[in-house]
C-alpha cells in the first residue's frame, strides 16, 4: 500500500479520502502542516499554491484539499471562503442569507493539488444541488445538512453512504487515484 501525505486539520476529509484510496492501494496520512490560505476566486488555484508551499516544507509527495460551497443566488458566496463563513454563521447562516430566495440552487467544487519533486497536478470534483430549507440530518460536517444533491431529495446529512458514492470530494479523490495509481508507480 503506498502511503501519500494529506496536509489537512480535518480528519473528516482524510477519512474520505480513505475510503475511495483503498480501491486503489492507496492510503493517505493526515499531517498537519499550516500553510497560507490564498484569496481566490478559484479553488484550482488555491489547492495549487497551497499545495507548492507544503512540498516545499516538508519536501515529500503531498496533496491539500480545497472545497467551497458556490450558491447562486448569494453570487457564488461563499465560494472559495465557505471554511470561513461556516465558522462565523454555520448551516443557520447561510439558511438566513437564503429564507427569501426562491432560488437555492448550489455547487459544491473540491480542488486537490498533488505535489512531488517533478509534478504539480490539481484533480477537480463538482456535485449540483440545492440549499435545504433548514436542517436536515446529523451525519457528515460542514455544510452536510443543507446540501441536497440534484434529483435527490435528502441533504448528505441524512444519507452519508449516498455523500460517500456521489460527492464532489469522492469525485476529486477518485480522479487523484485513479491518475496516481496509473502514472507514479
């Protein structure tokens, strides 16, 4: 089994990240390694210039996760700062934010930069859904319990197995996997 660092302060995600990994030989070790959050628009480029500055640290093959929440009526808020925002006003927030909005369409985007000595490579997961009316469920963290994926009628809170098959994060580990287990073995 190769054994790849995951820079990360939440365990959640490694553990996430473990369960797709597995499929692959793969297992992913959380270490905590603080590193300079840029400010941007894009995910793809803050998974990237986080995950430079961690290589350069540590100097071993690491990855950093990036994920935000993008809410069409709020303009994409909170976007790239959701880790933020979810400190400050959590689930009840940003249901706040939304109590007029018909529209409560959504986007959750993971970015995850890989980093070794010769390659910088970011893998991209995105899920469509909408923003429940209130809260729903108890499993999951973040935003979970007021992201309901499209076509589906339960938050990830409600359903964890159906977070575990169809999440944006599952997406971007899958596409890391897969890519790592065919090219730098």
């Amino acid at each position: 089994m190769k054994t790849i660092l995951f820079a990360t302060s939440n365990p959640h995600k490694v553990r996430e990240g473990n369960k797709i990994a597995r499929e692959f030989g793969i297992r992913f070790e959380q270490i905590n390694v603080d590193y300079p959050e840029i400010r941007d628009e894009n995910i793809r480029k803050i998974a990237a210039e986080g995950v430079k500055f961690v290589f350069e640290r540590i100097k071993k093959p690491v990855i950093v996760e990036d994920t935000g929440l993008f809410i069409d009526a709020l303009n994409g808020f909170p976007g790239p700062y959701s880790a933020y925002v979810y400190k400050k006003i959590g689930c009840e927030g940003i249901l706040k934010l939304l109590q007029d909005s018909d529209n409560r369409d959504a986007e959750f985007i993971t970015a995850i930069g890989f980093k070794d000595s010769s390659t910088l490579r970011i893998f991209e997961g995105r899920i469509s859904g909408t923003i429940s009316k209130e809260k729903r469920g108890t499993a999951g963290f973040g935003y979970d319990p007021i992201f309901i994926p499209k076509s589906l009628d339960k938050t990830f809170a409600e359903d964890p197995e159906m977070k575990d098959r169809i999440s944006h994060r599952r997406n971007a580990f899958y596409k890391f996997c897969q890519w790592f287990s065919n090219h730098l073995r």
